[in-house]
C-alpha cells in the first residue's frame, strides 16, 4: 500500500496561483472616464490649433498685400526721400560750422580766465554758462574805484532812515543841515 498509496494534494496544500486566472488590476491602468476626458481635450486642441492656423495664414496673407501696397507707393516716396537727404546734407554744413564756432568761442573765454580754479569749473560748462560764468569772473575781480568824497554827516542825532522819518518839528530844525549835506555831496 505505501508504494500504490499515492498522496493526492489537496486544495489547501496548493498555493501556487496561476496569473492567467487572476483578474489583471494594474495601478499604471486609467480610467475609462478619465481616457474620455483627454481625449475631448485633445480633439479641442486639435481644433483650435487648425482655427488658429487659418487665421495666420490670413494674417499673412493681409500682411503680404500691405508690403504690396507699400512697394507701390515707395515710387512716390523716393523723389521725397532723395530731397531730405539733400537737405540733410545742407543741414549738417551748418551744423558743422556752428559746432566750429562754439569751439572757438569757449576757446577765447577760457583764455580771458587767468586763474587756473576758475578754467578748472569752467572746463565742463556748455557755452551760455560759459559766458555768464566769465562775465561774473572778470567783472568781480576788477574793483571799482570811486572819485567821489564819502558824505560826511553833521547830522548825528538823525534817525537811520534820514530825515524823512522825523516828526514835521524836528524836520523843521534839521532841514538846513540835511540841504548842506546835499550841497556837499554834490
């Protein structure tokens, strides 16, 4: 018996388990729903991307006719762009003389200044501060002398304001001496 005796597995021994019978639930698996979803989702932005080309390609095309139309009228802008260059020309003629001539002004103002700080500050001015800068320099280092006698004053008790600041009585009083003053200033 132990030799025919076969021992017959039952089905609590067997633990293997066969793939093909278990029900395939992957995680990386989507959705039904959510497919549906991008996929709509696709469509429309398919969609839209064909609407949108269409309308560069009429963007461009508008674009193009314009350059057209541009090109046409560029025969007519060509005779006034050939005058503005001959004014051009004649302008920087100008421009060129008066830029010679600020150049030798500021040359003869600076050397009008004999003190080297003065030409240092004025180094960097344009031309009208320039002038105003050297007029102020040479007309404060020259000190003017007067000819004329300083007034003397025999009227010692005068307010500072003069006689006219007096009471009518003591104008009165005052008035020959504030006329000799006046006479000797003269």
């Amino acid at each position: 018996m132990s030799d025919k005796e076969q021992v017959q597995p039952t089905s609590e021994q067997n633990t293997i388990t066969n793939d093909s019978t278990q029900a395939t639930t992957n995680e990386k698996d989507i959705p039904y729903d959510r497919f549906s979803e991008v996929v709509a989702k696709k469509n429309n932005y398919k969609d839209e991307n064909t609407s949108l080309r269409k309308q560069l390609d009429e963007f461009e095309a508008k674009n193009k006719e314009r350059k057209q139309q541009q090109l046409e009228e560029q025969g007519k802008f060509k005779e006034a762009n050939e005058v503005l260059k001959q004014e051009n020309q004649d302008l920087k003629v100008v421009a060129d003389e008066y830029n010679s001539y600020k150049a030798k002004k500021r040359e003869s103002l600076m050397e009008t200044l004999s003190n080297q700080d003065d030409k240092d500050i004025a180094e960097g001015m344009d031309l009208t501060k320039l002038e105003k800068f050297v007029n102020r320099v040479n007309t404060a280092s020259t000190v003017s002398t007067s000819s004329n006698r300083p007034a003397t004053r025999d009227m010692e008790d005068l307010p500072k304001g003069g006689i006219f600041e007096l009471p009518k009585e003591e104008r009165k009083k005052h008035w020959a001496s504030y006329i000799d003053s006046i006479k000797r200033k003269n």
